[in-house]
C-alpha cells in the first residue's frame, strides 16, 4: 500500500502544477490586441497566453469558441473555430468513412492560415485519441501539426 502512495502522491500533486503561460490582457502589446478587437469586435471571455514569441488568444463569438495566434507585430497567424459534426465537407467524411470505418471522431476544428483552410479533429482510442489534419478535398496532412 505504501508503494502506491509514493507513486500517487507526486501525481496528485504534480497535477496542480500548470505549464500555461497565461498573461492578462494589460499585458498584450497594443497592436497585437487592437488587431485581434478590430478582427473580432463581438469577442467575450477573452483570455490570452504567450506561445514562444507570438499571443495566442481564446474567446467566444456567438457562443462558439475560437483561437487566434498573433505575431508580437499585430499579423493573424492562424485562427480556429469549433464547428459541428454537420459542418465537417463530405470529403472528409468520405475520408474518415474509408480510413476509420469503426472508430468514432469528435471535436471537428476548421482551421484558417492564409489562404489555406483545414480542419482537425480526433478519432477516439482505447487509451488515447489520435489526432489529425486533414484538407478540406479529404486529404491527410501529416505536414500539419495539430493546434492544440
């Protein structure tokens, strides 16, 4: 008994230690968050964070969540929106359909950088779920990381 507890102990606490890099909004460099209102004026429940050199920021916008990653210079990188499963192009149903005929996915994401649109979501395992990019012709993007 006392084996567990030296090995759940660390856990519980360790569980509490937060890695985030969340900064308050006074803390953002004006042009990066008078990018972002001007971008999103109808945000709520803004909450902001430090990714390497860029500011990446969470909120809603009627109710839907959003993530937008900024340069220290005010440019959108990227920005992601979570969309119903209806939402998802058949080519990627079509895709998941073929490729993952007895699993179940969720959490569709479309993502926006540039020109290019895409989409994420995650295929449900037994210990963990696997997680993918995939274009909007329903075409794998193992050159895309996923955006956590």
């Amino acid at each position: 008994m006392t084996r567990i507890l030296y090995i759940l102990i660390p856990i519980f606490f360790l569980s509490f230690i937060s890695c985030d890099n969340d900064i308050p909004s006074s803390e953002v460099p004006s042009i990066v968050a008078n990018t972002f209102k001007s971008q999103f004026p109808d945000a709520v429940d803004v909450e902001w964070e430090t990714v390497r050199s860029d500011y990446e920021v969470s909120f809603e916008l009627e109710n839907v969540d959003h993530d937008a990653l900024l340069d220290n210079s005010g440019n959108i990188l990227k920005y992601k929106y979570k969309i119903e499963e209806i939402e998802v192009p058949t080519a990627i149903r079509t895709f998941l359909e073929t490729e993952y005929p007895q699993e179940q996915w969720d959490d569709p994401e479309h993502i926006i950088e540039g020109n290019s649109n895409y989409y994420q979501l995650e295929i449900e395992g037994f210990l963990s779920d696997k997680k993918m990019v995939i274009d909007s012709l329903g075409n794998l993007r193992t050159d895309l990381r996923y955006w956590n």
